[in-house]
C-alpha cells in the first residue's frame, strides 16, 4: 500500500548542503544464462531502468563513500522504494562525530517525484518539523547531496550509459547476477529519462559534477533486473573535486511500500544552517 499525500505551500528558501562536510562502445563476451547476449551490453544496461519500474517495489541499502583530500567517510541508509509512484524512504545514518558524546540518530529521508523531505537534520530546523527540497533546485539534482543516491535515480543513469562491458557471472546476496561496467553519462540520461520529473532533476545535476560521464558497475539478475548499480562521482566542491562512490543494493522485491509525505503544517520553511 502506498499512501500518497502531496505537500503545497512556499517554496524552500536555502539550499542544504546535506552532507558534504568533507573540507562508445560496447564490450564483448560470452553469452548470459538466460540468453540475454552479453555482446550486446548497451542494449541490457539501459534497459535496467524499465525493469526496475516492472519489478514494483523493493527494499534498498546505500552507501556513500565521499573522500576529500585525506578526509574519507562513509553515510549508509537503509529503506524502501515503490517504483511505479516514485515514492520510497530511507533512514541514513551519518558518521559519527568525534566531537559529540553518542551517536546521532538517522536522518529520515522521503522521496517522492521532483521533491525530497528530511527529518533530524539541519541546524536550526525543530526537532518535529520536515524540511522539504526540490530536487531540480539542488546543484547536482539531489543525485549525492541528500547523502544517498536514491534506486530510481541512480538506476536511470544507466539510460545513458556510453560504453559498457559484460564482465561474467557474479553473485550479491546470494542471487546469480551478470556484472556490466562502464560509463555512463548524466546528459544523455537526461534526455533518455523516462519522465519530466527526471529529466528536470538529471539536467539539473549536469552542471553540479567535473564531468558528465560517470564509470558505473551494475548488477543485473538472469530477468536483467538491477540488483546493485555503482558510480563514481566527481563532485566540484570549491577549487577541489569530492571523490564520492555510491552504492545501492536492491533486494526484497515487491514488498509493501507504506510512505506518507508530511503534511504542510509539519515543514519547516525557514532558513538551514
């Protein structure tokens, strides 16, 4: 069950900067198990994100490794998503901060098509209220800054994958997968989207990284159903680039998705530290 309840008011008046605290060809190769030919890996990476919309929903893990000169770290998140609404959660837990007694709790994250809601984080923002960004707004279209690149959008990256490799079987999480690698590039997913919402959100992240193409490793199962994508940002940050890897699992696969958007007298409109 998917509870959709839209949001209406002001517009968000500041950018949070989440999480950055850190100061073609195709390949060859042999044919897949189910008959899938691997000599053909453009044609089954791009078309991951139709099957993911196919599959319904699913459970989802990431993990964003940022590395900033010697600063490294890692913010890992756990949740659901349904695909055909584009609504999904995720509860993202920070790294711990050397300066603070106990660990803080997770951020609360709830993604819906064009908009991004956040819960405990923020300076500033009350402890009960939301905070509500729109995506398109975000210099890299929310695809790292939330801290976690959410399935839907780091799947419909692959529409623009620009060179690929079929790299064998493999496994994760104990189901048979085929391991493709490759580039991909944000601007030609950008005009490949499947929606406007994402093609609004992906042109917007055109300008937000050093270069449009990305390397990217996915993990499709014999229906070519992503199980795991990978891609390497570089992300501009001042007069230095932020190395960031981000990692999505999918798992889980058509369970209930119960996702309410807050209400408008729960967001919180004004300014974040």
């Amino acid at each position: 069950m998917v509870v959709w309840r839209r949001t209406t008011g002001l517009g968000w008046g500041g950018l949070l900067a989440l999480m950055l605290a850190v100061s073609g060809c195709s390949g060859t190769g042999t044919a897949a198990s189910d008959g899938r030919s691997s000599d053909d890996p453009l044609r089954v990476v791009r078309s991951a994100p139709d099957l993911l919309v196919e599959s319904g929903s699913s459970q989802t893990r990431t993990a964003m490794r940022m590395a900033s000169g010697g600063t490294r770290l890692t913010i890992q998140g756990e949740g659901v998503f349904d695909y055909t609404s584009g609504l999904g959660e995720l509860r993202v837990t920070l790294p711990p901060d050397p300066g603070a007694p106990e660990r803080g709790e997770p951020v609360t994250e709830v993604f819906a098509p064009g908009e991004l809601f956040m819960k405990n984080r923020g300076a500033g923002v009350p402890a009960d209220k939301w905070v509500r960004v729109e995506v398109a707004g975000v210099a890299d279209g929310n695809v790292v800054t939330g801290g976690a690149t959410d399935p839907i959008t780091a799947v419909e990256l692959l529409r623009g994958v620009r060179s690929a490799d079929d790299l064998g079987a493999a496994s994760v999480d104990g189901v048979p997968v085929r391991h493709y690698r490759g580039v991909t590039d944000i601007a030609v997913a950008a005009e490949a989207a499947a929606t406007a919402r994402l093609r609004e959100q992906l042109t917007a992240a055109v300008g937000g990284f050093t270069s449009t193409e990305v390397p990217f490793d996915a993990y499709l199962d014999d229906q070519g159903t992503p199980r795991r994508v990978r891609h390497e940002f570089s992300l501009a940050q001042g007069l230095r680039a932020v190395e960031v890897t981000s990692t999505v699992t999918l798992f889980g696969f058509g369970v209930t998705v119960d996702v309410a958007l807050p209400a408008p007298e729960d967001v919180y409109w004004g300014a974040v530290a």
